[in-house]
C-alpha cells in the first residue's frame, strides 16, 4: 500500500464488511478484461456469500478464473475546500466458490438477518421457494486490507 499512513488494521477493515450494504465484485473475463458488479452480500467467518441467478456472466467467468477480489466503501464526506475526501474501504481477495446444501441455506438466512430482519418468517417462506433458483457463491478471504482518511 503506498499511503502507509491510511492503512487501517485487519479488524478494522473486516468491520467495514461488516457495516457494509453493497460491494463490488471484481474478476477477471476469460479475455482478460476487467469485470466489476455490484452487489449486496453477507459476511461470515472470514467468507463473503453472494447470491445470482443460476447462469450468466459472472458464472461464466468464475468458472474459467475463481480468483476474485471485493471492495466495500465506507462512510465518506467530501472535503470541497481542502480538494479531498475523507473515507474508509475494505478489499478483500480469495477464492470464489458455490456453496450447496446446508451452507447455503445458512448463508440465505444471512442474507435475511442483515437485509429483512423485520421479515424473518415471510423470508424463510421466499428462501424455501426459491432455494432452486438461486446460487450462492462464497468468497474465501485469504487477504483483507483496508484504507481510511479520517
């Protein structure tokens, strides 16, 4: 990391994963390009869970490269008279792979707990619905950093 001075501890940048409502997934195309998407997830013992549709891009290029890296933007607050910003970010890298069974199911209700805590039932209700439906990815963190001008 260039500006030493930003870098923030492990503990902190895994608590901006924590706080968190939306990310980006980064990943490389089978071309060599760049891919980033948006997306809400949920974090769990050093694992981010995403969830998709059963096919489409992002599939597709996890499967061809599983090595992928996701950011999260803290709070921040536009500094106009001092030509800066301050902020705070996470990236984490690892390995992204399906997860079935029982693990999905319990990273599902995390979703729930952190997006429609009011909704737990009627969540539970959808969730068994759509368990088919959907895929969810976990992201094995093997390296967190974070960054912050406070």
């Amino acid at each position: 990391m260039r500006r030493q001075d930003r870098q923030i501890s492990e503990s902190e940048a895994i608590e901006i994963l924590q706080k968190g409502e939306f990310g980006v997934l980064s990943m490389c195309t089978p071309d060599n390009g760049g891919y980033g998407i948006p997306l809400n997830y949920a974090l769990k013992n050093k694992a981010v869970y995403f969830h998709c549709a059963l096919e489409g891009s992002k599939l597709e290029y996890l499967r061809k490269n599983n090595r992928v890296s996701f950011c999260v933007i803290g709070r921040t607050n536009v500094l106009p008279s001092q030509f800066g910003t301050m902020y705070e970010s996470a990236i984490a890298s690892g390995v992204a792979t399906e997860v079935e069974g029982e693990e999905k199911q319990e990273a599902l209700m995390l979703f729930l707990e952190k997006y429609s805590a009011n909704y737990i039932q009627e969540g539970t209700e959808y969730m068994i619905k759509a368990f088919k439906r959907v895929k969810v990815i976990k992201l094995s963190i093997e390296t967190i950093t974070g960054k912050a001008r406070k």
